[in-house]
C-alpha cells in the first residue's frame, strides 16, 4: 500500500510537468501569458485535487496487485 505523503509527492511532481506544458499550451491558444498561466493554474489546482483522491481510492483497492 502506497503512504498518502507518496501519492500527494507524486500528484504535485505530475502537476508540475502538467503547469508547464498546460501554460505553454494557453499561451500558443490564446496569445496572452496570464491568461495562459491563468487558465493552466485553474486546471492544475482542478487536476491536483481529482489526482490524489484517485490515487487514494486506487491505493485502498487490491483488484490486480501480485502480493
């Protein structure tokens, strides 16, 4: 079973990757850097959130696990 500190280390290090890529991506789309950041920090705090009670619930689940 995966410690909670591990599942939220590996959500914010995902997300982090995801700002990057999500900035650039709203920068080309919308031509403007804060609307761009802006809409990439919505999303990350939105995908932060969803990601770590996804892990949770998966951590909790035998289903597929060799033990």
């Amino acid at each position: 079973m995966e410690t909670r500190r591990r599942s939220v280390v590996k959500a914010v290090l995902w997300n982090a990757v995801g700002f990057v890529v999500m900035s650039f991506v709203g920068l080309i789309a919308t031509g403007s850097a804060a609307i761009g950041g802006g809409l990439a920090l919505v999303n990350t705090a939105i995908g932060l959130t969803l990601y770590v009670i996804y892990e949770r619930i998966w951590a909790g689940i035998s289903w597929g696990r060799n033990v």
